[in-house]
C-alpha cells in the first residue's frame, strides 16, 4: 500500500501529547517520535466543512460545504433546507482523484460519502460509507453489508461513542485483511462524540478512553505496517474555555428573534442574561453552563422558547423542509450547535442591519465579523447574504451561540477549537504549522499524483507532480451536480 490516512474527529494537539504520555501508545508514539506532529489551523472548525476541505484542498467557497445544513431556496422562492449530502461536494476529494487517476482505493466512514453515486470513479473504490452524518450506511461493493455491516451503525442507531468507535475499529481491520488497496482512507468518530457527552473524560483520557485509543492505536499499527506512508489527521481540536463571546445578542436585540412575548418567558431570559452578566465576576471554577443544566436555572433556561430555541427538524436527507428563514430574518446552523461561525440573513438590508448591530455592540471588541464573499472566495456560496464570525483571539474569546443577552460570559465551555494535527510518517512535513487545504495536495503528493487546478493548499512534503484540469472532475460531476440541483 502506498498511502494509509487515519482522521480522528477533533484531536487537538495538546490530547495527543497526553494520549500518548499516559498510556505509551506503541504504535502512534511511534508516529510522533518519528514524524513531528504539526498544529492544523481549521476555520471555520465545524465536522463537515473542516473534513470536506482536508480531502479536497480548497476552501469551502469551492466545494460548496458550508455546515451541518444547507440552507437555499426552492423553485418557488420558498426557504428550505436539508443536512448536506455527497451530492453537495462541488469539488473532487483526494480519494476520488486518486480513483480517477487509476488507484484502487478504500475509503472508510469519511464524512459526506452518502449516498454513494455522489463519488465518482466508484469502480475503483471499495466504501463503507459515512456513519457521522449519514441516514444509513452505504456499501460498495454491496455484499461487503452483509460481512461487515454489525460494526459500522450510524450514531442515530449507536449514540454510546466509545463502543461504536470500538466496532469501527474492528471492522476497518477487518476490512483490511480481506481487500487490498493503494491508498486507505479512515475516520473515526473519536474524540468528538465522546468530547460533546463527557468532555472531563475524554481530556484526562480517563478509563473509558483509554480502551478506544489502545483500539485506535492497534488500528493505527496495521495502516502502518501496511503502508509506505501514514498520516494521521483531525479537522479541528477540542477544549474548555473560559470566555465566551455570544455573537447572536446583538441580532437577538436587533430583531427581536429568540425574545419571548410572554411575561414569564421574558423574565426568565432577563434572568439568565443577569447570571451570564454576573458570572464575570465568578471563579473560574464555577460554571454558568454546569449550573444551568440544573436547579432553577436549568428550569430558567427551559422557559425560554422563542424561534432560535425551537427550530423544528422537519428536514431530512431525502425531503427537505421549510427552514427558519421563512419565519425571520436571520439564522444559524442548528445542527452546528454553538460552533456558529455562518449567520444567514433572509436578504441584504437584514444582512447589513445585522451587521451594524453586532459593531455596535460590547461583542464587537472581541469578534471579527465579515460578509461572508469577503472572507471565502468560490463559485459555491451560500445563496443567503451571510456573515462569518470569528474571534479577535481564538485562544482566548470563544464565540458561542447562547439564549441570553449578554455579550460575554465567564464559563467553562467545553467545544471545538481551531487547531487539529497532521502528522506524517514516511516523509518529512517542511512546515512548523499547517492549514486544512495543504492536506489533499500532501496526501497526492506522497501518493505521486497530480493536484486538480485550483487547490487553495500546497504539497508539505515536497513539489507535487504538477496539476491536471478540474474541468476534468467537473464533467465527471455533471450528473451528479444535476441531480443535486433536484434535491437543492
């Protein structure tokens, strides 16, 4: 095999140095001792965006992945949305460019693979497809369902992260010893799955974690021995944060959205506004989010209601539904949970009303907002006007989306952070740190192949083998784009 990747969701660099320390993983401390981890910068840090620009290169303004949902209008005008499919990726991904150009490949629960005829060159791929995002998982060919399919369940149908990461282990191995390959393509759930329901376990790699990572390292090992190069990767990191900058209070004031009409409904946000405000003057080891999960604020919390709160999951992978926009000028991506970086406005005045009110604003002195074409540049933006928010400093103010008119909170915010890894054993990465688009043109490189025209990324391990035409992929895309253009 000529080329292994192994993607770990939201490994930060700081979890793997103490992944590794504590439980003397043979196989990734390996990798560390001989490959030099470097920091991979992600922005915006969200699962499929950041996952959909490490496999094509380029920015999501090009491959048209914007979030958990896609929001755009249907043929009447009406606003709709649905989660984001394969048949929204506008760009090829690595291992479609590896298929193309005559590889055999494998590719395992990458994210946004389903449904399977959103891939192409499908002939040269053997898929498990995505169990992340996906309504089931796909296969291909098809009789691998009937070997494989007891340890590869969508997390709808598994939510315990540690043994549905476990099962995937298990199977990609087993994957392994039956189909042989030019280039292995693997992600795994962990960290974030478990980050998001016990955030304290999975940082002190307790012993729930430890299990996963001896299973991950076994993993790690046989793509290793298998491989002349491996790259382990992750679209973005995980950690606590301590201040937390509510980037939705100003439009909340602004418009009106997320304000309850009733008296008590109105009381209680005044009353989580106050506590956010107060908790500036509190230690940092008392929590205003562990607080409001019970007792009265939880109960305080839970009166609030209003349009931001109560975003109804009528939307799925195959039907679309009537999406909040219909209803108010803005909105955010709610399957993104407060890792809200994209702010859809209904139309332009309601963008720049929006965003003078966030300039206006005590928020402004910690955030940096722009109109979303000025910050992303592609063929496939949003057909909302937008904003993209980001912080002053990533390391120290964190943007949130909270249910209160406090601009700014002390806290300890478990959620995702900036920087992911790359780490690559076999060749030397020439670079002290790294974005997610010098993925896919180091991962063709060290594979010998050319990068398609229009990469945003450069090769970290030497000159790549030159570039051939995206038009090539784009007429390969054709059918698929059209029948995307069917479902939005």
């Amino acid at each position: 095999m000529k080329l292994s990747l192994l993607g770990l969701d939201a490994l930060s660099p700081a979890l793997l140095s103490r992944a590794v320390e504590r439980l003397k993983l043979k196989n990734i401390g390996d990798a560390v001792r001989n490959g030099r981890p470097v920091p991979l910068h992600s922005m915006p840090p969200i699962t499929p965006t950041a996952w959909t620009s490490i496999a094509t290169g380029v920015n999501p303004a090009k491959h048209g992945v914007w979030g958990f949902t896609k929001y755009y209008r249907g043929p009447k005008g009406e606003h709709l949305s649905r989660p984001y499919t394969s048949l929204d990726v506008m760009f090829p991904r690595v291992f479609e460019d590896a298929a193309l150009m005559g590889l055999d490949v494998a590719v395992v629960n990458y994210p946004l693979t389903w449904p399977l005829d959103g891939l192409c060159c499908l002939d040269r791929m053997t898929v498990v497809g995505d169990t992340f995002l996906a309504p089931r998982v796909d296969y291909s060919p098809r009789d691998l369902a009937g070997r494989l399919g007891r340890h590869f369940i969508t997390f709808s149908d598994m939510p315990d992260p540690y043994e549905r990461t476990r099962r995937l282990v298990e199977g990609t191995l087993e994957l392994l010893s039956e189909v042989d390959a030019d280039a292995y393509f693997v992600v795994l759930p962990y960290p974030d799955q478990a980050f998001h329901r016990d955030h304290r376990e999975v940082l002190s790699v307790g012993p729930r974690s430890a299990e996963v990572w001896e299973a991950i390292d076994e993993l790690a090992g046989e793509l290793m021995r298998r491989s002349k190069a491996f790259v382990l990767v992750s679209d973005h990191g995980a950690g606590v944060h301590r201040t937390c900058v509510n980037a939705l209070a100003p439009l909340m004031r602004e418009f009106g959205v997320g304000v309850p009409r009733g008296l008590r409904g109105r009381l209680a946000l005044y009353l989580v506004t106050a506590a956010d405000v107060i908790s500036r003057a509190l230690p940092p080891s008392v929590s205003p989010r562990e607080l409001s999960r019970r007792g009265p604020l939880a109960r305080l919390r839970g009166r609030l209601g209003g349009e931001l709160a109560n975003i109804a999951v009528a939307a799925t992978h195959e039907s679309p539904g009537e999406s909040e926009l219909a209803r108010q000028p803005f909105t955010y991506d709610a399957g993104g949970l407060s890792i809200d970086r994209i702010l859809y406005f209904r139309d332009e005045a309601s963008r720049e009303r929006g965003l003078r009110a966030i300039e206006g604003s005590p928020a402004s002195r910690y955030l940096r907002v722009s109109r979303l074409e000025e910050r992303f540049r592609g063929a496939y933006m949003p057909p909302y006007p937008s904003l993209f928010v980001e912080s002053v400093d990533e390391s120290r103010y964190h943007v949130v989306s909270s249910r209160s008119l406090a601009a700014l909170r002390h806290d300890m915010m478990p959620d995702h952070e900036v920087y992911g890894v790359l780490l690559v054993k076999g060749a030397e990465v020439r670079a002290e740190a790294a974005e997610v688009y010098d993925v896919a043109p180091t991962l063709l490189s060290l594979l010998g192949l050319k990068v398609p025209r229009g990469a945003d990324g450069r090769s970290l391990v030497g000159a790549s083998a030159g570039e051939y035409p995206y038009d090539a992929a784009v007429r390969l895309k054709a059918r698929l784009r059209g029948r995307a253009g069917q479902l939005g």
